[in-house]
C-alpha cells in the first residue's frame, strides 16, 4: 500500500516506529550473503517465537551488544555464568531457553560453516544460488525443506 510518504510499504509495518519502518525499507526482503547478518537473524528469530518482530526489533541494539554483536564463535563458546549474566540484562529478551537454543545454534550454525565454506553457501544452495519470491505464503516445498534440514542438523527456530 502506498504510504504518506509516497512509498510503498507493506500493512504490517508499524508507522510510528521508525526502527520497523527502517527494518522494512532497508532490510526486509532483501537478499543477505554475510554470515554475521544471517546468523543476528537466526538468533533474532529465536527470541522472536511467541512475541511480535516489533518487540524483538526494538531491542535489537542491546541484543548486539549482549551477544557480542552476534559472532558466531563468540556466542558458541557462551559459558553459563555468560548465560547467568545475560538473564540479567534488561534490555534483551529474558528466556533461559532462547538463551541456550542460541548457543547450541551458534554452534551448529559454526559446523554448517566449515562443511560449506560459509553459512550463506549452505542457504543458497537450496535455490542454485538464485532469489525466489513465493508471495502470499507462510510456508513452502523449499522453505519447508530448508526448516527440516536444519532442524536435523540441530538448529531450533521455535520455542
């Protein structure tokens, strides 16, 4: 829909919140390469399971800062007096089993790296290196092959 500001932009993007409206003109949609940038949204999404991406994207910023701005290797290596310190940050979502489920897939995100040579080459694989628009769909065959297989690697999207 076409928005006061003459852009196009999707219903479900808050226009009072300029964090949201930047995630959607900046970032949604737009296709990543760079293994940091797709392992902050595996975690992101983690913490995501059951709230709203507009509560997530507004703590984003202290969520960088709490998980070392979401190195793989770093947050693989997370200890649980780490872990202890993190339940206390206020800034971030909370959860002692979101905090594990990062760890254990910052992990596994780290043994798809050395098998592919990068995360982004795992993902890509699955569409010959090209984009795919699925339009109008929660789910498809790709996307619901690409969920089983990391999940059979050990990555969990949901809690």
């Amino acid at each position: 829909m076409k928005w006061a500001d003459g852009k196009i932009r999707c219903c479900w993007a808050n226009p009072r919140n300029e964090r949201y409206i930047r995630y959607h003109d900046e970032e949604w949609s737009v296709p990543v390469h760079d293994d940091r940038k797709l392992f902050e949204m595996l975690i992101l999404e983690c913490f995501q399971a059951g709230l709203s991406w507009e509560c997530v994207l507004n703590k984003r910023d202290a969520f960088r800062k709490a998980f070392d701005n979401f190195d793989p290797e770093k947050v693989s290596a997370y200890t649980e007096d780490k872990l202890e310190a993190l339940r206390s940050n206020p800034g971030i979502i909370r959860n002692r089993l979101k905090m594990q489920v990062a760890v254990t897939n910052a992990r596994v995100f780290r043994e798809i790296q050395k098998k592919y040579g990068s995360f982004s080459d795992y993902l890509w694989c699955w569409t010959g290196s090209k984009v795919v628009y699925e339009i109008g769909q929660t789910s498809s065959e790709l996307s619901d092959r690409t969920s089983k297989d990391m999940k059979k690697r050990g990555i969990n999207g949901y809690l």
